[in-house]
C-alpha cells in the first residue's frame, strides 16, 4: 500500500480520536425517573404502606408513575382518575397494574376515586374513597436543550476544512 493510504488511515484515525475527545462535551438529555407505587383498596379505603387515607401519589413531571393497585376488600373497587383517562375495575382480589407518563401539562393535584364508594361530580372534589396524584415541577417550564461549547461550531468547520486539505493533498501525491 502507499504512502497515501498509511496518511488517510492516520487521519481517520486522528479524527476519531478528537470526536472521543470531544463527545463529553456534546449536549446529553435528562432521564426522567420511574415511581412505583403499590396502592390498596382495602375497609372501602385506598393506602399507601399504612398512609392514612386520603392518600398521595407524588411524582415530577416527565416520570412514569408505575402503580400497583390491590383490591384487598371482597367487593368491586374502581380507580378512576379522569385526568389522566384511567378508569379500571377490580373486583375483589384482584391485581392490576398502571403505568402513567407525566408531563409538564400534568403538574398539579388531581384526585383519583373509587366510583361505587365516593360521591361527588365534580372531577377533583369527590369524597369517601378517594386518594390524590401530585405532579410536581422541577421548577418552571422546561429547560431548554443544552447549547455546546462555545466555538463547538467553528471548531467543527477547521476540523472539516483540515480534512478537505489532507485528503486533496494526498490525492495530489499519488
């Protein structure tokens, strides 16, 4: 092989190494966080690990709420949460499992019910079994995307131009 070759082997090379380089400083994007909760419906009450009743499911917008719902009693309960479009049954014993995808239009409290056990028509004020999901910011709207480093862009443009010129000039010696 000539020496051509060996020089445009070495500049991928190089180039390779200087993205390797460069890659923690590219822009990186937040994990939103999973929250498992195990809710029961148990003496026509929803609970928490022992919480009194009412109780609440919190969350931070862009998690996935990921609930368990154990109907304890030996009657028909349902979860039902209007906001977020949920409405199942359980009869007694049984075991159903939620996942919800919260977003920045979700922060806020919202009530959840059992239909057959609360009373009420308004959406977010029901009593007897109810319970609340709590959507929190993280603290205003959400971030903007991270921005790269300061000159990323014309050390990218060099970058590129320095291997326009290295391969027209090995193309020149052959």
């Amino acid at each position: 092989m000539g020496r051509g070759g060996v020089d445009m082997r070495r500049a991928v090379f190089l180039g390779l190494i200087a993205a390797l380089f460069l890659s923690p400083y590219l822009p990186s994007t937040a994990s939103a966080a999973d929250v498992s909760v195990t809710l029961q419906m148990q003496s026509f009450q929803f609970h928490i690990d022992g919480q009194t009743s009412p109780p609440t499911i919190t969350a931070t917008a862009n998690d996935t709420l990921r609930l368990r719902i154990e109907n304890l009693d030996s009657v028909l309960h349902t979860f039902t949460v209007p906001h977020f479009s949920i409405d199942e049954s359980l009869v007694g014993g049984a075991i159903v499992f939620v996942n919800i995808t919260t977003d920045f239009g979700d922060v806020g409290r919202w009530q959840f019910w059992c239909s057959p056990h609360s009373g009420g028509t308004d959406p977010e004020n029901h009593s007897g079994m109810i319970g609340w999901i709590e959507i929190q910011s993280t603290s205003g709207p959400p971030p903007p995307p991270p921005k790269p480093l300061p000159g990323f862009e014309a050390l990218a443009a060099i970058g590129a131009l320095a291997a326009a010129f290295v391969i027209v000039g090995l193309r020149r010696r052959q």
